[in-house]
C-alpha cells in the first residue's frame, strides 16, 4: 500500500479528498489506476504532472519501482529559464 | 553501476579545478559565431510589420503594393500559417504569438512579414504594406484586469482550478492552490501577523544578442534553421508542427548564445522565417532589432503579490499565507496548468519549515507581449515579497533577521510548501554562513544598510542524450545536445576527463545539430550540467567497457582480468606482470585492428536533479536627496551540490545577482495610457552596468546531492531569486522606509521617504 498525497489543485479531479491509499509497484502503473478510477486526473497528466517518491522527484521517469508503504506526491509539471 | 546515479562519495582529481574555458578565445578574438553571424548563399532579409496597438481588430491587410515592389520576394500574413495545431491550445497560441490572427493582442505583435533582397526593399515593403485596424478596449496591468470592468481579451477563456466552472469568461485563465496544515488555526496561534502588499513591474531579460536565424526550407519539403537558442530540438519540434513538417526533415543548428536566461526557450520568428523561406524558395535570414526584443519578445511577469505570516514571540512561525497574482501577456502561461503565478506559489515559502502554509496563484492575461521564463521563472518576485515581510516579522518580534530564518529553515525531513518531503537541503547551510561571513560584520556608515534575504530553485533533469568519441590518438570528442548557456562544454569535458582519467586538455566538447543526436531538452532548469554531465558519465563508462574489451584483445587474456584505472588498462594478478598498462591512446591506436571506433552513448532521462537554495548579503548606500541607490557590498552563498567548475559556478552565481540588481532598482517596462510600450531600447530600460556594481563576492556550498555520482546540483538560476528583497531590506535598514514595489527605483524611493516624513 502507498499514500498518495497531491496538490490542493488536483483535489477536485481526484474526488475531494485530501489522501488516497493505493496499490501500485511503479509510477506509470500508479497513473494507470488513477485515470482508471478519476477519469478528470488525465486532464491534469496531459498538462504535465511531476511526482515525487519519499520526495525525491521525478519529472519525467515513470518506470520508477515505487516501495510499499512510500508516500507519493503529485505536482503540477514546472519550467525554468 | 554503468548507470546508475548515486552519488559514488569517490575521491575527485579533475572535477573542481579551474582549467581555461574552452569557447573562451573565440569569444573574446570574436571569432565565436553568433546567431547573426550566419549566413546563407542567395539569402534574403526577413522583417516584420508590428502592429502600433495594444489590442485591434485587423479588419484588412493590403498587401498589393508591397508585392508589386522590386526585390520583394515574399509577404507572409496570417492567411499563409493556416492552423495545423489540431486542438493543440498551446501550439495554437505559439502560432498566434507569431503572427496576429485577426486581432493584435499587444504594443509590437507580428502582422507581417517580409523577405527582400535587402534591409532597404524590405522596409520599403513594410511601409506599402496597409493594415486597417479597428482599435478594441486594452488593458495591461495586472490588478486592473481582473476588475469586474475590465475589458476581457478572449471570449474563450474560462478561469481553471475553481469549482464550479465559471458561466462567463474573464481575464482569470488559472487559480492553482498549495500548500498544508490548517493557516486559519495557525494565525489564531500567532502572537504576531504581518500583512503586507506587493506589486513587481515587468522586466526583460536584457541577453545582449537579439534573436537571429536564417531559415532554409527546399522545394522537397526538408530544411534548415541556424538559430541563437537554448534548445535546438524544441525549436525544430514547434516549428516543424507549426509549419507541417516532417520533425525529422528540418536540421536546426545552434549558434553561439549571447545570453538566453529563458527567453531562448520559446519560438518567435523562427516558423515564419521558415514560412517566408519556404514561400520565397530562398534562404531568409531575420534579425530582431533591440526594440523588437523588448516589444516582442518575451519578458518576465508583472505582478501583484499579498502576504500574511504569523510567529509566536519565540519566532516559530505558526502560518504563512499568499495570493499571488501574475500577468503572462495575452495567452496562457508556456506550460498548460502549470502557469507563472502557481510556479510562483510553490517556490514562495520553500525555505522554510512550515506546518500552515497556503498559497493561491491566479494567473492573467493581458495585453503586453507573451510572457517567458526568465532565470528561476515567477520565483524572484514572490522572494521579494515574502523575505520582506520575513524582516518585518523579525522587527515586530524584535529577533534578529538572520535568526528568525535560522529558526524556521527548512531541513531534511520538512514537508515543502509545495508538496514533497525535503531530501538532504543547503539552506540551513547558507544561513549559518550568512552568520559566520565577514560581510556581517562589516561597519556601516550614514545612509548605508545592509538587508539579507533567502531563495529557492526546483532544478530539474529532462531528456538528454550524449555520444563520446575516441579518436585514434586518444583524444577525446563529446557531442551535447543541450545548449552551453554558462561553461557546460568545460564541465562536460572535466567529467568524461575524470571518468576516463586523462587531462582536460585531452577532450573536445561540440553542441551537435538535430541531426546528430536524439532529442535533448531545452537547456532550462538548471539542467545542462547536470543532466548533460550524467549523460557523460554513463557514455564514458560504456566506452571504458569498449576500453578493456579491446585491452583483451590486445593482450589476448580475459576481459575478467582487465581493470581501469588512472586513464589505462591494466591487468590485474602477478601472471600478468609482464603487460606494461595500455594508456588510453595505446588503446585507441589499435583500434581499426581491434574491432573498429571506441565510443561511448547515452540517452537518458535524469531525475532527482536537487532542490537549490541560496542566501545573499547586501550593502546598500541610499542618497536621502536624489532617492538613487548604489550596492557597495554584495555575497552570494549558495549550496551547489559539486561546484565542477567552480570559476563558472562562481560566474553563475555572480550573474544572477547582477541581474537581480538589476530588476530591484532600475529595471522596468513602462506603458502608457495608450498600451504603448515606452522604453524599448537600453537607454530607457537601463540594465546595470559593471561601474553600477561592486564585485560581488560569492561562497560556494557543496551538499551533494545523493542522486548524481558526484553530488551535483543545479546552479543557474537561484541565484537571481533573493536580490530583490536583499537590496529591499537593505534600503529599509539604511533609511527607515518599506519599500514594496520594484524597481525600487529613485522616484519611488524618494517619494516613500517624502511619505515616511509626513508621517
């Protein structure tokens, strides 16, 4: 089990709450499930989504192995000068 | 090992000297070839129609005449860049910034262009071009366009981020909300709160060299763009799709950059350049001109910012609240749901260890030109904001500055403001050398004060790919996708030297065209060193595998029994006493006879490139008379992960403290009741100088990042984020006045003392 945490940006897409506990082994089988169960999420992936394992981030690699009992937080893509 | 990014804690013998930067005779002989610099066998001279308006209806163009005149080859509207975007919204805003379609949305936005044979036909065209505009309501300050009046610039845009969507559509295109814990709880707990305001006018990033290009596109449909950029592959992407190409049909070759700082990131003539090559079956070569730049490029938001912090009188901070509202021009910001005031948002309160914090961004649109990612993009503004009313906490609280921001540092562990929980950091580092450098104890005199201030950078990795290869004399040759906008051809070339254990002087780095490499991202984030140097570090691993493979075959004994070390094969057990160790050209020597070229490649996708962070140190002196102040004294301290080269880290840091001098107290778009822009040229919009500053003086902190093999973090752009509350709080140290509104420039300062006075 893994606690996904998220923006306050993404709260409404993801159905109001503030957490969610999932089942996922990486970051790409972890976005897989969330489109599945909150459809409105593919919206905000489409726009560009960074996620961070125990606060490490990854922007781009979805093919991180993510460990049980991990939190894992969901942030809006950024860009730099 | 081959590829993997942990730091390796190794003992380091080429990383961190200071050897001569590789471009560095070029440039100063001037033989380095700029943007402007190349040119094309039967070329024409690409310019552009700009409209006069902020915002007009284009009810006709005429273009008859100027067709008619000799020597025009090419006239290029709206009407032949038809939309191929396909719902694309950001594509479609790209093409929009480049030509007007049907209305101008700003003081300086494309509504033609043309390619002569020369400057004089062209501009002789442009004036015989007639364009009927029918002037439609403007508005170009932040705060005025989310009035309820306000003119509303796009009937289709509908504000993101709030529920319920919105009936009517507004200037609002964004509202995006961070943060964690309870503020409302927070402030009840606190024993002081400061509140205050904020407003940052719009600056440029002021690069020296214009945007230039020659564009080719050949009958066949392929073609060629030479172009001043900071990322070759997105320029040839975006105008390959703007203009239906074949990505892989257009060959993009970089110039030499004369300062990018984010504004090289985004197209602006280069599609219709291709466009008017591609009408004219010529080469066309463009060159903005100084005023274009500042009308038409793209420069940094203009804001309007409101904090509130609460502390106890032990200064913990209880909560920290801020509403940020950015302007991006008339389109949305570069990236979708992620514009310039949420990234704002989320770097506002990054320093700190906070259990209530929330921050709102409301993103807007008005009529000035497109805004750009400039250094640290949305960061320095909301820094200034924050890190001054931090001082005014620490007054009412009567603690001193620094310690106030030693008490609430964030650390490992700390819950970000934007999110994720913090890995190992440097900020408390810098503030303990802020405590223990000289500089603070330094002596004053009257009119002087000095004012100190934090900042924070993301960094980040992208698409990379790399080849290293051998030559047959042991020299080495680096290709590079990723644009070197600050030395990272020198450091590239320390890293493939340490990996393979041979001089710096021994290895060559190139930037390589589109052709010759997979897609690299832009050079932005403060990535080229670090995601580029990774890149290197795995290629040169891969060519040490080739290394010892063509050892065995030299020695014929196992590959098993082949080590590398020190730049050399060597074999390791007493049977093997007889083989003298292989140098890496000994190698390389053989290397027709052994299997062929060595090389080394990579392509990757880095990660995890450290979170950065930097405290600054500033004296000012203010003339209570003329309002005018001058920096005499300025530290930068700033945690660099590695510092590989630490010359250019020192020039890093250094630059981005001029540059934020810069904006806090002279730098400023100004428009006029007309929408007009007033100052689009250096001697009304005045960048500083080197007689404007001090030496500044830099100390370079290394934390490592536990995710590079040598512990290296971003380091180009946090540097700009804390000067602007720096030179604030130290303008209100030296004479009594908050100043909260950039550039502090003298009539603003002189009339907050003419304030404080009446007071």
């Amino acid at each position: 089990m893994i606690n996904v945490s998220f923006t306050s940006s993404f709260r409404a897409a993801l159905g109001g709450a503030d957490a969610l506990e999932m089942e996922a082994t990486t970051l790409r089988e972890l976005m897989r499930i969330l489109v599945a169960k909150y459809p409105r999420m593919q919206g905000h992936i489409d726009d560009g989504i960074v996620l961070a394992i125990n606060g490490e981030i990854y922007r781009d690699n979805r093919d991180v192995e993510i460990q049980d009992g991990s939190e894992v937080f969901l942030m809006p893509r950024i860009q730099g000068g | 090992m081959a590829n993997d990014p942990s730091y390796t804690k190794q003992k380091l013998k080429v990383i961190g000297s200071r050897v001569r930067r590789p471009d560095g005779v070029d440039k100063v002989t001037g033989r380095a070839k700029y943007g402007a610099d190349h040119n094309a066998p039967g070329q024409l001279v690409g310019l552009f129609l700009r409209s006069p308006h902020a915002h007009a209806r284009i009810k006709k163009i005429s273009t008859a005449r100027a067709e008619k005149l000799s020597g025009v080859k090419a006239i290029i509207t709206s009407e032949d860049l038809p939309d191929l975007t396909k719902g694309d919204t950001a594509a479609r805003d790209i093409l929009e910034n480049c030509m007007a379609r049907g209305r101008a949305l700003y003081d300086g936005h494309a509504v033609a262009a043309v390619a002569a044979v020369d400057e004089q036909t062209a501009r002789k065209a442009l004036k015989l071009i007639k364009v009927t505009y029918e002037l439609l309501p403007h508005v170009t300050d932040v705060d005025e366009a989310l009035k309820p009046d306000a003119p509303v610039i796009h009937d289709y845009l509908y504000t993101n981020g709030v529920e319920p969507r919105p009936t009517k559509p507004s200037n609002l295109y964004n509202v995006a909300e961070f943060g964690h814990g309870d503020v409302d709880a927070g402030f009840a707990q606190a024993d002081v709160v400061v509140e205050k305001s904020y407003k940052t006018e719009q600056v440029h990033q002021g690069y020296i060299e214009p945007h230039a290009c020659v564009g080719s596109v050949n009958p066949d449909g392929t073609g060629e763009l030479w172009v001043t950029t900071q990322g070759h592959f997105t320029y040839r992407s975006v105008c390959a799709n703007l203009l239906g190409m074949d990505i892989a049909k257009l060959k993009v070759t970089s110039s030499e950059i004369g300062g990018g700082f984010g504004g090289k990131t985004h197209v602006w003539i280069e599609p219709v350049v291709l466009a008017l090559s591609r009408k004219a079956n010529r080469p066309v070569k463009a060159v903005m001109s100084r005023e274009e730049v500042f009308r038409a490029s793209g420069p940094a938001s203009s804001t309007s910012i409101d904090v509130k912090i609460g502390a106890k009188k032990d200064g913990t901070i209880t909560a920290a609240f801020a509403a940020l509202r950015y302007q991006s021009g008339p389109f949305p910001g570069a990236i979708p749901g992620m514009p310039w005031a949420a990234i704002g948002a989320m770097t506002s309160f990054a320093c700190y260890n906070l259990a209530n914090v929330k921050t709102l961004g409301y993103d807007v649109v008005v009529n000035r030109p497109k805004v750009a990612a400039y250094r640290a993009p949305s960061a320095p503004m909301i820094a200034f904001a924050v890190e001054s009313t931090m001082d005014m906490v620490a007054k009412e609280l009567g603690i001193e500055p620094l310690d106030l921001r030693i008490k609430n540092a964030a650390r490992e562990g700390t819950r970000a403001c934007y999110g994720p929980v913090y890995g190992p950091i440097g900020i408390g580092a810098t503030l303990q050398a802020v405590k223990n450098h000289p500089h603070m104890r330094a002596r004053l005199k009257k009119n002087q004060g000095r004012g100190m201030a934090c900042g924070f950078w993301f960094n980040f990795g992208g698409q990379t790919c790399a080849d290293l290869n051998i030559a047959t004399d042991g020299s080495v040759t680096l290709t590079v996708g990723t644009i070197d906008v600050g030395g990272s051809r020198a450091s590239l070339s320390l890293i493939a030297a340490e990996e393979l254990g041979i001089p710096y002087k021994q290895v060559k780095a190139h930037i390589g065209d589109t052709g010759s490499l997979g897609h690299n991202d832009t050079t932005e984030g403060s990535r080229g060193t670090f995601s580029s140097g990774m890149a290197i570090v795995f290629a040169a691993r891969q060519a040490i595998e080739v290394l010892r493979e063509r050892a065995a075959i030299m020695w014929e004994i196992p590959i098993e029994d082949i080590i590398w070390k020190d730049g050399h094969a060597k074999a390791r057990g007493s049977k093997y006493s007889r083989l003298k160790p292989l140098s890496l050209a000994d190698i390389a020597a053989q290397s027709p006879s052994t299997g062929g070229p060595i090389a080394g490649h990579n392509e990757s996708v880095p990660d995890n490139a450290g979170v950065s962070f930097a405290s600054h140190i500033c004296d000012v002196e203010v003339d209570p008379e003329t309002g005018g102040t001058r920096i005499i004294r300025y530290t930068v301290i700033q945690d660099a992960g590695k510092a590989i080269h630490p010359t250019y880290v020192e020039g890093q840091m250094q630059g981005g403290a001029a540059q934020g001098i810069g904006w806090a107290l002279n730098e400023e778009y100004i428009y006029g009741d007309d929408g007009r822009l007033q100052n689009p040229g250096f001697l009304d919009y005045r960048i500083p100088v080197c007689s404007d500053l001090p030496f500044i003086d830099t100390q370079i902190l290394e934390i490592p990042n536990p995710n590079h093999p040598y512990g290296v973090r971003g380091v180009g752009e946090t540097s700009i984020v804390p000067p602007l509350a720096a030179i604030g709080n130290a303008i209100s140290n030296a004479v009594g006045v908050r100043m909260d509104h950039t550039p502090m420039s003298p009539p603003r300062i002189l009339k907050a003392l003419e304030q404080l006075h009446a007071s």
